[in-house]
C-alpha cells in the first residue's frame, strides 16, 4: 500500500533539502508543496497543522513537525 506523503517546504531551506534527499535515497514518492509560493498551503500548514516551520511532513495524517529523521524513519520505512 503506497503511503500519502506530503513534504512542506520553502527555498532556502537546508533541512528540506535533506529530507527530500533522504526519501528519494529510500525510493520514497512524495508531494512537495513550496509554501513560499502557495498562500494556501502556508495557511493549512500554519492553520491545519499547527506547524510554523519546515520541513513539515505528514505521512498518511501523521504529521512529522522540522527536521526529524528518525520519526520520518518510523513513518516510511
């Protein structure tokens, strides 16, 4: 069953680089919203999912908040 994967970003964001590099190493598919660029993204991230910061991921509902791997690890692999 393949998982819905939601990767929240915006440029210049070195800990969203690494996050992508990591699920495309594990052959992971995932969406990627840029918030920089979408306002209602950025408010369903804000609004939604309580979050304030990226990498903000969600995993099939399950919200992984900033930079951590070994969460994300439990998540999809």
């Amino acid at each position: 069953m393949t998982k819905k994967i939601t990767v929240y970003t915006q440029p210049d964001c070195p800990p969203c680089k690494i996050v992508k590099q990591f699920l495309d190493h594990h052959h992971v598919m995932f969406d990627e919203i840029d918030i920089s660029k979408d306002q209602i993204a950025r408010d369903h991230l804000i609004k939604n999912l309580q979050s304030y910061s990226t990498p903000t991921i969600t995993v099939d509902g399950f919200i992984v908040k900033g930079f951590d791997l070994p969460a994300l690890e439990k998540l999809v692999l």
